[in-house]
C-alpha cells in the first residue's frame, strides 16, 4: 500500500538539517519587525492596485463620456454643415436669378430710353417744323377755297 508508507515524498518536514558548526534553524524573534514591514508593504501595494483600478476605471468613463460627446458634436456640426451648404445653394440660386433679373430689367430699361429718345426726336421735329407745317396748311385751306370759289363760279 503507497499511501500508508511513513515518509511519503510529499510530507513536509522541517527543512534539511542545518550545516555543521551552525545552529538548527529556528524563528528569530527579530524577524517581527521585517515581517511587519513586509505585510505593510504588501497591503500598502495592494491598497495602491485598487486605487490604480479605481483611477483607471475613471479615466476609461471620462473617455468614454469625452467619446460620446466628441461624436454628437460631430454629427451635429455635420448637420449644420449640410443645412449650411443648403442655405449657401439656395443663395447662389437665388443670387443667378437676380442677376439675370437685373440683366433683364436694365436691357428693358435700355430699350426704353431708346424708344423714348426716338419719341422725343420725332416730337423735335414735329415742334420745330409746326409753324411752318401751319402756315402750309393755312396756305393749302386758302387754295382749297379759292379753288372751290372758282368752281362755284363765284
């Protein structure tokens, strides 16, 4: 039977046995103060990973808050960028057409002033010339009378 065997490799024993001229190894009662020191430091570690974790937890949040943010600013911005370019083509739009507006009314406006000058020329005339385009009618009426007196016989 292996498991009944006294001296199974696996017990633990007190160690080998010291080297000669040394004494047996036993717990130094100076060993407190190290010890002491070392769970210290030990449990000093542990209580600076979890405020590491705790801090890291925080900074990954404010991230993913910064993230969130920085992506709805984005979108936003894309928005009024697209309503902005919308409002710029509709201005353009509308700056072609006022244009063309313009162009339209001063070629009209052209077009009037020559037809007014052209109207004012034949009035020019028509004053200039009324007193002697008078005097010839009165002249034509006084030989339309003598003619019509000679053919009446008078």
């Amino acid at each position: 039977d292996f498991y009944g065997k006294k001296g199974a490799a696996l017990l633990q024993n007190d160690g080998p046995a010291p080297p000669a001229g040394f004494d047996a190894y036993k717990k130094n009662s100076a060993s407190g103060d190290v010890m002491s020191m070392i769970e210290k430091i030990i449990q000093d570690a542990k209580t600076l990973e979890a405020e590491a974790v705790r801090s890291e937890e925080d900074a990954q949040k404010a991230y993913e808050d910064f993230v969130k943010e920085t992506n709805a600013s984005t979108q936003a911005k894309g928005k009024e960028l697209v309503n902005k370019s919308e409002e710029k083509a509709k201005s353009e739009a509308e700056l072609v057409e006022a244009k063309k507006s313009k162009d339209a009314t001063l070629l009209e406006l052209e077009q009037l002033a020559n037809y007014k000058a052209q109207l004012h020329q034949g009035c020019d005339f028509l004053f200039k010339n009324f007193d002697v385009r008078q005097t010839a009618r009165d002249e034509e009426v006084q030989a339309l009378k003598q003619a019509l007196a000679i053919l009446s016989g008078a």
